[in-house]
C-alpha cells in the first residue's frame, strides 16, 4: 500500500523579511492549490462511483500529492516551518 509522507521540521526564529515573503508566497501557492483542489474533488466524486462499481481507484498519486500539499502549505502559513512548499504539488 503506498501511503503519504509529510515530514515537517519546526524552524527557530524567522526574520521579518520572510514572514512578508511568506504572505505573498502563501498568497499564489494557495490559489494554485485551490485549483488543484477543484480537480481533486471532481475526481473525489468519480472515485465514489468507479470504487463502488468497478472496485478501482482514479489517480490516486494525484488525490496523494494534492493532501501533501495542502499539509505543506499549511506548515509553512502556520509558521511551523520556513521551507517553503513548491507552487506546483510534486507528483
């Protein structure tokens, strides 16, 4: 079974540059990620129907990278970590 893998490192003390560069980063990696979280639910419905009839998942890599993204993000605007997430999920 694959499963996904956040890992998150707490960082010390954070400059004042990088919490505005944190604002707007945040800003543009969550819009990108809104967006991939529309095509995750619309897959989230067709998941539903092909699991209940055809027993098989749809792009799960996909559904996976999505979750660990928005984990990512969320560290990073919750100023756990500085690491910035990439804009784009890795897939």
């Amino acid at each position: 079974m694959d499963s996904v893998k956040v890992d998150i490192t707490p960082g010390g003390k954070a400059s004042r540059l990088e919490v505005i560069i944190r604002f707007i980063w945040g800003t543009i990696a969550g819009i990108i990620l809104y967006i991939f979280l529309i095509v995750a639910y619309i897959l989230l419905i067709i998941n539903f129907i092909t699991c209940l009839i055809l027993a098989k998942r749809v792009a799960p890599k996909f559904m996976a990278a999505v979750v660990a993204q928005m984990a990512k993000l969320m560290a990073y605007m919750f100023y756990i970590t500085d690491e910035r997430p990439p804009l784009i999920p890795e897939m």
